[in-house]
C-alpha cells in the first residue's frame, strides 16, 4: 500500500510537537510492515499538501489537540469540510484539505486522522510523560484500526 503520514506541530511547544513524532513513528511501522511510506512534517498543514495525496491509497494525519478525550486519542476517517475558520493557526483542517483535493480533481486516498491530547504547550523541545504516553497508545490503538480496515 501506498502510504502519505502528514505530522504536524510546533516542536518547541512541549506537547504540540506530537504530530510529527508521532508522524515519524506510525511511518517507521508502517514501513517495517512493507508499505511504501511518504512522510510530510510541517508546523501547520498547508493547501499545498493536497499535491502530495496523488496515487496514495491513505493518508494519516496526525495532531495534537488541546481536547481532552477519553481515552487520550482519537482516530477518525476524514470527511470533507468546506467550512474555513477564518485565518488562524488551523485553518487548513484534514477535512478541508480534502474538499479542496476534490474540488483540484485529485484522487483522494482514504483519509484517517489521529489526534492525540496534549498536557503541556508551554515553550520546550520534548514532549510531557502523558502525551508521550497517549501517542504511544494512540500508535498501538492506530496498528489495530489498521488491521481491521485494511
């Protein structure tokens, strides 16, 4: 399979800086699983990414949030969304990245988002024991998603 893993978040905002570790882990297991992995890591995610979703059978975005959930995580497949929210740190959403792919004629992968709870996103280069925590059962709770939609 044909894999793109977008990661994305400030790495000098203590737990803001999951999406591209957690990014970097997902494709490295991807990848020893034998699927072909592109790995795409940014601050923000960009319209530009759209480009890099040609000939890819999935796509994995990954991102920390500052929701709580349940469990820590959550994993979604992505619908599109037309809906911006203004010009803010997050105005290209996976949704929205998707809509704009369709509206460019690109063949859209199916779509998983994966968003992982932070604790801390105070100024600082590694991530806090709990999000650290969080990702690693995200990845694990990701591996058996995987399994059971592929």
């Amino acid at each position: 399979m044909n894999v793109i893993v977008l990661g994305y978040g400030n790495p000098f905002r203590t737990d803001d800086g999951v999406g591209p570790v957690g990014a970097e882990a997902i494709a490295q297991w991807l990848e020893d699983e034998g699927h072909e992995v592109t790995t795409w890591i940014g601050q923000q995610l960009l319209p530009e990414v759209v480009l890099e979703l040609e000939g890819k059978d999935l796509a994995i975005f990954v991102d920390a949030s500052v929701e709580q959930y349940p469990e820590g995580f959550r994993i979604c497949e992505v619908l599109p969304s037309a809906d911006l929210d203004g010009l803010n740190l997050h105005t290209c959403t996976p949704g929205w990245i998707m809509h704009l792919a369709m509206q460019m004629n690109v063949d859209v992968p199916k779509m998983i988002m994966i968003t992982i709870s932070g604790a801390n996103f105070d100024f600082g280069d590694s991530l806090s024991k709990l999000c650290l925590e969080r990702m690693n059962n995200a990845l694990e709770s990701f591996k058996k998603y995987f399994a059971h939609i592929f």
